[in-house]
C-alpha cells in the first residue's frame, strides 16, 4: 500500500471486502512468489503508460519471470460519494458485480475462474473500487473476458441484491458485539463530523436497509465509466499483448460524463471530544486520536517516519515500550495514520484492564507530547528509516500487490518515480522534520476519545 498506517489490516478499520470464491494461481507458484523481491528491485521498475480512446488509464508493467498476469481496475468512486442517507451504496454495488452479469450467472463467474486456478475478486474503500482477475499466462484472456464481463455488464439480480443485502446487514448486526468495532464506528463520528468518512465503508444498518436495487443501478451509470478507471496489467504479458486485450474487452465500454466531486476537506477537531460507551466486559477499549493528513500532503514521509516511532514500529515504538513493556498496561498498542485523498484520521488503539483506564490514557498522552517536545534520537530515526526502507519491497514482491500499488500511486498522481524515491525520501527526513510535523500534526489537546467498556468501573476522568 502507499498510505504509512496497516489501517486496512485491521478488522475494525471500517474497510469491507467482499471476496469472490477465489483460488489463488497454483500452490508451487505461491511458494516462488516469496523470492519475487529479490528478482530486482523497485527502483528497476519501469511501467507504460497509455489512454485509451474512452479515456481509461492503462498501466502496464511486464515481469517476465512467473507465468501470472494480475489485471486490477481501480474505479474512481467509493463510499467517499455515497449519499449520507444511504451510506453503504458504493460497497453493495461492489459486492454485486461478480452476482451475475448479463452473460454469466455468479454461479458461471466462479466456476470459470476456480477452473483455471485463478482469482477473481472486488472491494470498495472510503476513495476507490477496485476489481481485479489474476490468472496464469496462458488464461489471461479469461482473465480480461471475466474482469470485463462484471464491470461493463453486471445485471444486479434483484435476488441477488436481497440476499447481499442481507448478508452484509448481518455482519453489521455481528459488529456490534466487537468492542473495537463499536470504539472505530464512535471515533470516526467524532473526527469526521458532517463528512462522509463517518460511516463504515458498508454504511449502517440504518442506511443499508434505505437503499434500492434502483440507487445501484444509478450509482454504477454515474460512476463505473471507462474515464473514471485506471486499469494496471502486472505480469508475464508484453505491452503489446496488454494493449491488444484491453482493446479486445474494454473498447466497447462507452466514456462518459465523470460526475462533479463537491465533498470539502473534513472539519479539524476544535477541542476535546469524549464518547464514553458501556459494554459489560473486563477490559476498556480505547481509541484517542484526530484528524490527519491526506496522501499527497508534502509531510507524508516525515509523519510516516514520525509514527513509527511514536506507534507503528511495534516493539521498537515509544508506545509500546512505556504502555506495554514498563508499565504492563497492554498486550498491544499501535498508532496509526490513514492517508486518503482527503485528510483521513490519526488514532491510537489498545485494550486494557477496566481499572487502569485511566493510566493508560494518561499515559498515550505523555507520549504524544513528549514527541512534540524534544527531539527524537538518533537510534530511533536510524531504526525507523532503516526498517521503513528495508521493508518496501514486501509491498511490491507479488503481482497483486505491484498492481494494486500501481494504481494507487496513479490514482494520487505521485508519479512512477515513487517506486525509486520512496526510500530517498524517507532518508532525507530528521529528526528537526519528526518534531516539525510532531507538533503540527499531533494534537494532545484536541482529539476525540472514545472508551468502551465497564464505566463504572473505569471511572474514565479525561
């Protein structure tokens, strides 16, 4: 991923993915992709890039040693463009369009692509959609045929639309017995007030239950248009083949009228905010945090840099170190920055025993503005670059992830030097930049806190 927070990697994120009925390519495969890294490195990465005649971006990068082609399209619209009433549009229509298109049942999509040991699968976020097929060398038109087949024709069965519905209701409904999801859903209420990032990606029960098969309908006519996607093809495949295909399948698809985006910034946090919910359990879950940055804020590698030490390097963080280790209040605590393309959210999150909830808070707050307030040092900024530039190339070793990269890095318009510069930019930042964007961007007065827990006995004083 391009964003500096593991946000999607949590369960309460707020990011749903409905995943098809998908076989990765073939075991033997999945074991030589582990040495994919080492095949070359990112800055030897050198991807085309064309517009098609309907106005898609096609982005080719070819990787000649595994037979697997990864076609990933990233979809212009997410749940960002969701009407506040009915939250959770964006994700339903996702999740329909691999339920049956007008030439193939669900049943036909799955079937074909389980066959050939192939994937086929879609997801919605807060800013995009992406559907993608991976498939082996010689399968790669199926790949396109059935990629294709569920963006430009999904027939949205209305049995299928109820049954997903339904399914996804129910998960909701399963949410609210998890702690950290009900904790994520009242943050994000808090920090992104009047903005559509306050509601989970698949919306509420409130909202699901608002929307028709007609708003799907509409929404994919305004949104799924050849323009508004970037398509990246990763893998054992030439440009020329690439561009053959992509003609071949999405030459049809018709370019339209890209739909105006009139959504402002989310408002900045003016002071304290406490949510306090009770939940009869033996630990309080805690979220403290505020608004943060978006992905193309120039700051984004010094905060990068600046949350690894403050939370995000695991066992080397300043966190983990004071809340876990000295004073033994947690198992577990990380910071996290969400970078989107508007200003996403900055939290920390951790468990602790219901009677320490307090020192605990207390204690996320004394590293925050112990970060502001002095430099780190030069181990700290030595250990945090060296294992955020020592671990970039995980991000890139297989072809989903370089597709999925790819796109992103399109989508935010950071330039295919991003691949070679990324750990240039991280070495350039110190320890003045750390505490720069510490005090700029970390706020220990202003911030959103949400505990969840036995309130009685947590006795919650901030």
């Amino acid at each position: 991923m391009c964003t500096p927070s593991t946000a999607s990697q949590y369960r309460f994120s707020g990011h749903r993915c409905r995943r098809n009925r998908a076989v990765l390519v073939v075991g033997a495969l999945l074991v030589a992709l582990v040495g994919f890294a080492d095949r070359g490195s990112a800055a030897d990465l050198a991807p085309v890039k064309i517009t098609t005649a309907n106005g898609m971006t096609v982005v080719v990068l070819e990787q000649h040693f595994l037979p697997i082609v990864e076609v990933h399209a990233l979809i212009r619209a997410g749940s960002a463009q969701d009407p506040p009433e009915k939250a959770g549009l964006a994700n339903l229509t996702a999740s329909l369009l691999d339920e049956g298109t007008i030439t193939r049942s669900s049943k036909q999509l799955a079937e074909q692509i389980d066959f050939v040991g192939g994937s086929l699968e879609v997801k919605a976020s807060e800013d995009f959609t992406t559907a993608s097929a991976r498939t082996l060398r010689k399968d790669v038109d199926l790949g396109f045929t059935l990629l294709a087949d569920i963006l430009l024709r999904p027939a949205f069965p209305k049995q299928e639309f109820e049954r997903v519905r339904s399914q996804i209701l129910g998960e909701i409904v399963s949410d609210n017995d998890d702690p950290s999801q009900v904790a994520m859903k009242a943050f994000n209420q808090l920090v992104f007030s009047h903005h559509p990032y306050r509601w989970p990606v698949y919306g509420t029960d409130d909202t699901l239950s608002k929307i028709t098969l007609v708003d799907v309908q509409n929404f994919y006519s305004k949104e799924y248009l050849p323009n508004q996607t970037i398509l990246t093809i990763v893998g054992d495949i030439t440009m020329e083949q690439a561009t053959a295909l992509v003609q071949t399948h999405f030459g049809s698809w018709k370019k339209g009228v890209p739909p105006v985006r009139s959504i402002k910034k989310p408002a900045m946090i003016e002071k304290k905010t406490v949510q306090l919910i009770e939940k009869d359990l033996t630990q309080s879950t805690i979220m403290l945090g505020h608004g943060g940055i978006s992905r193309t804020n120039p700051d984004f590698y010094a905060v990068t840099v600046m949350n690894h030490i403050l939370g995000a390097g695991g066992f080397s963080s300043r966190l983990m170190d004071s809340i876990r280790d000295k004073q033994g209040l947690a198992y577990g605590i990380m910071s996290h920055y969400d970078a989107r393309a508007m200003p996403g959210s900055f939290w920390i999150n951790l468990q602790t025993k219901t009677e320490t909830t307090n020192q605990a808070i207390t204690g996320v707050l004394a590293e925050i503005k112990g970060l502001r307030e002095a430099p780190v040092t030069d181990q700290e900024l030595a250990e945090a670059k060296s294992f955020l530039m020592g671990s970039f190339p995980l991000r890139l070793d297989s072809t989903a992830k370089l597709a999925g990269v790819l796109a992103q890095v399109e989508f935010f318009g950071l330039g295919f030097e991003y691949f070679s510069q990324y750990p240039k930019w991280i070495e350039r930042v110190t320890k003045e930049d750390v505490q720069r964007v510490a005090k700029q961007y970390l706020n220990p007065q202003h911030y959103a806190l949400v505990v969840v827990g036995n309130l009685a006995k947590a006795k919650v004083r901030h």
